[in-house]
C-alpha cells in the first residue's frame, strides 16, 4: 500500500506510531489481512525500542541506531498508510472524522495511541528552560548531543525512568547526583531494604543520592549550572535531566468530548464513551489502572485486535513483572495492588535479595528480586492474583 495513499471511511485508524500503535497492527494483520488501516503520527513514522532510550548511552547507541525499521518499512511490511508529520487537532465522533493539518480523515473505528509525556515540575532559576526530558527519539538525540562534552549530570526523580538512566549515564563514565522527594528510590513500587541493596549498587558505581528534598531552582554560572535544593544545600552540574514520571496524554480526547480521568478512560474492551472509538497504552485508563510498560500494552493490542476484527474480547491482566534496567543490580519487581492489605517481608540470599508482599493470610500479592534472586522470577509469578482477571 502507498504510505500516502488517502484512507477509506471503513478503514481502522490509529493515531500514534508507539509501541502500543505499532503492535496493534501486527495483531490486527494476525487475524485480518485485507481491513484498510491507516496510521496517523506527528513523527516520522518509523519503528524503534522506547524502552531503550535510557539504556542506549553506555552502549554508545546514537538516536538514529535505535530506529530499527524506517516508515516506508513499516508500511510495506504490515500493509498499512502512513501519515507521518500530522498533527491532529479534533476528533468528530458524530462524523467519524478526524481534523488534521493535513485535512479531515475520515474512519471506521479509531484508536488512540497517544502515550504519555513526561511530568515537567515548574522550577524556579534562569537556567529552568535548560532542564531537558528524554521521551521520544527526537529528545533522545539532543540529549545525546547536549551532554557530549559534559561530565556531571543531576537527575530529578528516582523512579524507574531516573534510577535506569542514573545507571546507564554511570556506565557511560559520568558524575550523577539524583534528587527525590521521596526517602528512597522506588519509592512507590519496593520496600525501604530492597532500595537500600539497589541504592547501594548505584552508588559504587557513581551516583550520589539526594532524597527527602527536591529542586527550588536552576542557575547557569558560566559553564556549570548551580541546583539549589529545598532542604538548603545546593550541586553543581554540567546538565540536568528530569524524569519525574508520566502523564497520559488526554487533552485532544477531552476536547472531543471522549471521558478522561488520570487516563482516556475505556471499558474492558477498551472502548471509550464514543462508539467506534477506542484507546490502549500508556494513554489509556481501564478500570482505574494506567499502566505505562510493555507487557500491559501487548496484552492490550492481543485483546484489541480481536474486539477490532469482530470477536468482542474483554482485556484481562495476568500478573506482568517490570524488569528494573539497572545492570548494577539486576531488579524485578512486581509491585501490590494500590491498597492492598499486607506487609513486606525482605531476605538477603547469597547474591541478591527477595522481598515478598503477603497478605493477612500468607497469600502473596508482590515481590522483588534482586541479583540471583531474579532467578524466582517464573515461580513467583505463577502465585499472584491477576491485576485484572
């Protein structure tokens, strides 16, 4: 099909080219063939691994490495149209169209893709505009550039997306300073000793740990920026990247008069209040929970494509394991479920460290493994509940 070929008023369209937009149609082509579909994304349509934009700089990947398959591949390949660099400003669901830049297109059933952006915390400093965030391929590449010639980098937040570009730029040879609010990295998903073994890890590789504390604000003298602190102390840095966490893209979907809550919410067959209209990954909310990894997302796109391609299917969550990209301390973690009832309970083993979150009864709701623990991966799994049976 011609990448840029008009689409058909019966076509499936999909507004994003991420990872959630992407294998939806490689299910979708699973089960149908023939269906017109037609990608919409403001980017250029290519396919690449988001999750590796914050572990590709010790292994020296430039931007353009990490793009596996160009637009023009992907259209070929799954028999789609692509229109890349199209920006898209309303969704008439009484119509089935969608205002674009490039004109309306018109659809049959829609889905979106949106994904999320990064939290950007408001930061006092004439240096404040020079904070950067790592979301896309696009930033990945300027972030690569900008730090080039640098050696000291803070990073605000200690989460998931912190702590793995806190090890990965050690790798790479840098100085890194991270600052969090919380008193402990992880500090939502694992318990107080499980942090302290990863903390720990990362620190014998280079990182220094500012916790309890966040930023006031961000001065350039000269060649260094100077990051002032809430509890009065102050670093110094070359660059500073925040990663704070993610925020489900959902203004072109509230405009449009779809329901959006901390996400685009949807059933469980992932529709939204609008028929025909549809939405999955890190944009989408479905029963409360938003769920911003990728084993979330490929349960999602399976279910999906079958709801898309005639066989209504509800979306069920087996238990999906997040592994923390931290090579200084191989980490899994699965974490309970908000408000649960329960406690941790930490071992050290011999390499590593297994943290189990029981309930009341001994029933296990979470973990943690770290080092050789992560051996237990499989097993433990096997006992947790379904995040959404």
């Amino acid at each position: 099909m011609n990448q840029y070929a008009s689409p058909s008023s019966s076509a499936i369209v999909i507004i994003g080219s991420g990872l959630a937009g992407y294998t939806l149609i490689r299910e979708i082509r699973k089960l149908d063939k023939a269906t017109p579909i037609t990608l919409i994304t403001r980017e250029p349509g290519y396919f690449y691994s988001k999750p590796m934009l914050s572990t590709a700089f010790a292994s020296k990947k430039e931007a353009a490495q990490l793009i596996s398959t160009p637009a023009e591949g992907m259209a070929t390949q799954l028999d789609i149209t692509i229109l890349s660099q199209t920006e898209v400003s309303a969704i008439d669901g009484s119509k089935k169209v969608i205002v674009t830049n490039k004109g309306e297109i018109p659809f049959g059933k829609l889905v979106l893709g949106l994904g999320a952006d990064q939290i950007r915390i408001p930061l006092q400093g004439n240096a404040a505009n020079e904070v950067m965030t790592v979301n896309d391929l696009e930033e990945y590449g300027q972030f690569r550039e900008a730090i080039s010639e640098k050696k000291k980098i803070a990073i605000l937040g200690a989460g998931l997306i912190g702590c793995e570009f806190a090890n990965d730029l050690t790798l790479g040879g840098y100085e890194v300073d991270v600052i969090d609010l919380a008193p402990q990295a992880l500090g939502r998903l694992i318990p107080e000793p499980a942090a302290a073994a990863l903390q720990t890890k990362l620190s014998e590789a280079g990182v220094q740990w500012h916790f309890n504390t966040t930023v006031q604000s961000v001065d350039r003298n000269g060649n260094e920026l100077s990051v002032a602190l809430a509890n009065g102390s102050s670093i110094t840095c070359d660059f500073f990247l925040s990663a704070v966490g993610l925020k489900p893209r959902v203004d072109l979907a509230k405009a449009s008069g779809i329901n959006t809550g901390a996400g685009i919410q949807v059933n469980r067959e992932l529709q939204t209040n609008l028929p025909d209209v549809y939405a999955l990954g890190d944009c989408a909310e479905v029963e409360g929970l938003v769920l911003p990894y990728v084993m979330p997302i490929m349960q999602a796109a399976r279910a999906l494509a079958q709801t898309l391609t005639g066989q209504r299917t509800a979306l069920s969550y087996p238990a999906m394991p997040v592994m923390v990209k931290t090579p200084a301390l191989a980490t899994v973690v699965s974490p309970p479920a908000k408000g649960a009832n329960g406690q941790w309970k930490s071992q050290d083993i011999e390499g590593g460290l297994a943290a189990r979150f029981e309930s009341d009864d001994g029933k296990l709701l979470g973990f943690v493994l770290m080092g050789t623990a992560t051996a237990q991966r499989a097993a433990l799994s096997k006992e947790l509940p379904p995040i959404l049976a």
